[in-house]
C-alpha cells in the first residue's frame, strides 16, 4: 500500500498534473514501469481531492491513495509512505533544508530536485541514462494522461 498526501498550489482537476507526476515517479522508483487500473476519485470540494488507483508491476500490485488540498503557503504539506508508515516533510526556509519527519526522528535529505539535476548532467557527461530517463519519463506521461482521462468521465 502506498500513501501520499500533497497539498498542490492548484486546485480542482489542476491538481492532477500538478502533484500525480511525483506519486508516478515514486511508484515507478519502486516498481518500475506498469500501468494503472480501477481509478476511482472523490471529492468534496474544488478544493480537495481523492484518487485511489492500483499500481500493477511485474512484481505485484500496489493499492495506491493519494489526498490532495489545495494549499497557497509555503512551503506545502507533503506525506507519504507505504503499508501505514508515513513520512512528513518539513522545509527549514531560511537556507531550504529539506526534513523527513517519521515518529519523533528527523532526517535531512537533500533536495530532490538538486539532486535530479546533478544526475542527469553526470549522466550525460558519462553518456549513460539518467535515473530519470526516457523511459521513466514516458511511463509517467502515458499514465498521467490515463487519470487524467479517467477523470474527465468521473
């Protein structure tokens, strides 16, 4: 089972493309490639959202639940985690660093998108793919566009 609760600065149907591609990547981390089945959404108001899908890879099938509100602060509320241990994120503005809270512990991690960036400069110097690559990337896309779709007959 996979959780993730993210507060994108869109609301409505704008919610999906702004935070579904970071559940996606994190899915396809996990996984690898695999498509997506029994999406069912629910919401209460513009502003909230829930979509529940099953993620289905070579190795399984992972029951997947994301909760979207929207939210205009910075910096947003981010959770996720898997079979009920859930992670928060906190952000320290004043110089950016980047906290996973779980169960009173906290730990720095660097920032994922640095971190992304440095990847793929390394990888095309050494001219191999990056951790994020055409394939990742492809995936992503084709099922972002099936929720998508799924939502616009919901």
């Amino acid at each position: 089972r996979f959780y993730a609760a993210m507060s994108p600065f869109a609301s409505g149907a704008e919610m999906i493309p702004d935070a579904m591609p970071h559940v996606l990547s994190l899915l396809y981390a996990v996984f690898g490639e695999g498509p997506v089945r029994n999406v069912r959404f629910e919401s209460t108001t513009p502003r909230d959202l829930k979509i529940e899908f099953q993620y289905v890879s070579s190795s399984g099938i992972c029951a997947t639940q994301v909760d979207l509100a929207s939210q205009e602060q910075q910096p947003r509320d981010l959770r996720f985690g898997w079979s009920g241990k859930i992670v928060s994120r906190s952000v320290d503005l004043a110089n950016y660093d980047i906290y996973f809270n779980y169960e009173g512990q906290s730990l720095k991690i660097r920032d994922p998108l640095e971190a992304s960036v440095i990847n793929f400069v390394e990888a095309v110097e050494r001219k191999e793919e990056p951790l994020i690559g055409s394939r990742h990337i492809l995936n992503n896309t084709v099922l972002l566009k099936e929720i998508w779709d799924q939502y616009g007959k919901a």
